[in-house]
C-alpha cells in the first residue's frame, strides 16, 4: 500500500502502525515539497523506513497499488482520488469526502463539494442503536476517516442520545488539543516559544469546520435536531484531545440510566471503553493507542450530563480510524495491527 503525505504527521504516524500490521507491505511513500529527500529526515522515528526516499504524489507513483492513504490537506484529496480507480482501496484522512451536505461543506470550507464517501467511524451508532458504522463499510473502496476532535465529541455524547437520555439541542463541547492536531506546517503561532505555558482557544464562536460533522454524526445517531457549541484550545502537549461535552438531561431519565446508555453502548467495543465510576479518562493514558477512553457523570444540581473522552488524535483521531476502516474494508479482523497500550508515563 501507498501513503500519500507522508512527511506530516498524520501520514508519518498511518506509517508508523502499518509497519507492524501483519497483512500490510508498505510500498510507495509520497509527498509534495519534500519529495526526493529520505523519510528519515522528516520522520526519524520510524527506523525502519528512514531510508526510503519520498517520491512525488502523482497519479503514476499511486497507481498498482491495492490500499492508498491520503493524508492530503483538506481541498487536496479529490483530485488525486479521482485518477484512482475503482479497484483501489482509498482512505481519505482529510476532509474532503466527509460531510453529506454540499452545502454545509462550502459554507465552511468555501469550495466546491467533491461528494461523500463511506464514513469511517465503525463505532458511530446509526438508527438509535439499531445498526453501527462498520456494517456499511465491508468492501467499500472508498473511506473518509473523520475527524480528530469530531471522534472525541461524537464518542462522548453519542450513547445518551442514541438511548435517548439526553437532549440534543442544548450540547457544549469543549476541548483541550495537542499542537500535533494544528499540522505541522511552520507558522509563528505554533512554536515553542509561543505555545509553551500557554492555552489558545480557537476557531471560537462557532466558526470551526468539524461542527457541521459534529451535527452530521448526531443525526444520524437519531437526533431529531443538533445545537451544538463548539471551543477547542490548543494546549501544551504534542498530543492528545480531552473533549468535555455537556448536554440537558432528558425528562425522566436519572443517573442509573445515563450510566447504563454508556456502558450499553460500548460493551464489547474493543477501541473505546468506559471507565469505572470515578476514574477520569487523561490524554497520558491514549498515547500511541488507538483507544478513547470515556467516562459519564450526571449533574443533579444542573440538570446535565457530563461527559469526558480522552483519545489521541494521531491514532484514533486520525491513523488508527484509517487502518481500522482498512481492516473492515478488506475482510481483516478489525484490531488487526492496532495497539491498545498507551505510552506511560
């Protein structure tokens, strides 16, 4: 297989898992300006790989490839999708092919829409429970992987209004973001010197691109109508997303059924688990693993629920939603070539 984008972070880290998967033999590494140099000079921590040398993202480098990721960015995938054929397996970890609406899309993306793909959220519950993403996506050859900060929100809140123990209208969701999830492109705001010791929201007042995703999954889930409030700050770590999202308690439901809507929805899900009551999910505990940890707590005194998921937005966020789409795609067991370790300490 074939990883387009390779010198950014996303790519390196889509790398970085299939050199362990036992069914994946890595083949062509592209990218764009760095094409021509080593991996190993954007990339020195996958050794194995250091020495392979990155060739340009062209239609005749991807070509004979059976699987191709994309880690384009967002207006950047289309393009090259479209020259691959039919036969090729296309994960797509930018935005291109996610939203269904076209017209969601270019209010806030400002282009022309380039059509939907399968979605590759295989956890997201369809229908109030009655069907999840991964049944739709065994032999697509084609996948959108979602986005970071969208898979932290979606996971949190989707149990209680797919049990209907939560109110949809009345969602604030705010997070804390490693610098990782802003690129790796060099900008003033993202250098040490700036970010070190401090904490930046951004994209503030409901401005940031993730939102009409957001609203997408949760109708899907079998939200009647979505209002969601959506603040992320970048904070000083290099990765990691802590998403906490409040909703109203709906009329009748208590903390009983708020803790079973959670624990119902993720029994047996192998990527995302709840934790045990008063233990908090932490970003520390998701490095490298493509795991969301998830815990559920309810406010009596305001009338909401609380929920919290850690995960890290270059493994579940981001690589290991692609490789575990890959593996649904191309009849693999879905875990096949994905940790659950975290790094620690």
């Amino acid at each position: 297989m074939a990883v387009s984008g390779a010198s950014g972070y996303a790519g390196g880290e889509v790398l970085r898992l299939l050199t362990t998967h036992p069914d994946v033999e890595i083949g062509a590494v592209t990218a764009h300006s760095s094409a021509g140099e080593r991996l190993g000079a954007h990339q020195p921590h996958l050794r194995s790989l250091a020495d392979r040398v990155i060739e340009p993202t062209t239609t005749a480098t991807l070509a004979g490839h059976d699987v191709v990721v994309l880690a384009l960015p967002h207006g950047a995938s289309a393009a090259v999708a479209a020259e691959l054929g039919d036969d090729t397996l296309v994960l797509d970890c930018g935005a291109d092919h996610r939203l269904t609406d076209a017209d969601a899309w270019t209010a806030f993306y400002g282009t022309p829409h380039a059509g939907t793909w399968p979605y590759g959220m295989p956890e997201l519950v369809l229908d109030h429970g009655e069907r999840r993403q991964r049944d739709l996506l065994a032999h697509v050859r084609r996948v959108a992987v979602p986005g970071c900060n969208v898979t932290a929100v979606t996971l949190g809140i989707q149990p209680g209004i797919a049990a209907g123990v939560v109110e949809a209208t009345d969602l604030v969701a705010v997070l804390a973001v490693g610098y990782s999830g802003a690129g790796k492109a060099a900008k003033t705001h993202l250098l040490a010197s700036e970010g070190l010791g401090a904490a930046v929201p951004y994209a503030v007042g409901g401005t940031h691109r993730h939102i009409p995703e957001i609203e997408q999954n949760l109708r899907a889930v079998g939200a009647a109508e979505v209002s969601v409030s959506f603040t992320p700050t970048l904070v000083p770590m290099a990765r990691g997303i802590l998403a906490t999202t409040t909703a109203r308690l709906a009329p009748g439901a208590d903390a009983a059924a708020v803790r079973s809507a959670w624990e119902d929805t993720y029994a047996g899900e192998p990527f995302v688990q709840v934790l045990p009551e008063g233990q908090w999910p932490t970003t520390a505990a998701t490095v490298g693993a493509n795991t969301a940890l998830v815990q559920v707590a309810v406010d009596e005194r305001a009338g909401r629920v609380v929920t919290v998921t850690a995960l890290d937005n270059l493994v579940k966020g981001t690589a290991g939603a692609a490789v575990q789409s890959m593996n649904l795609a191309l009849g693999l067991p879905e875990t096949t070539g994905l940790p659950v370790e975290g790094v620690a300490p």
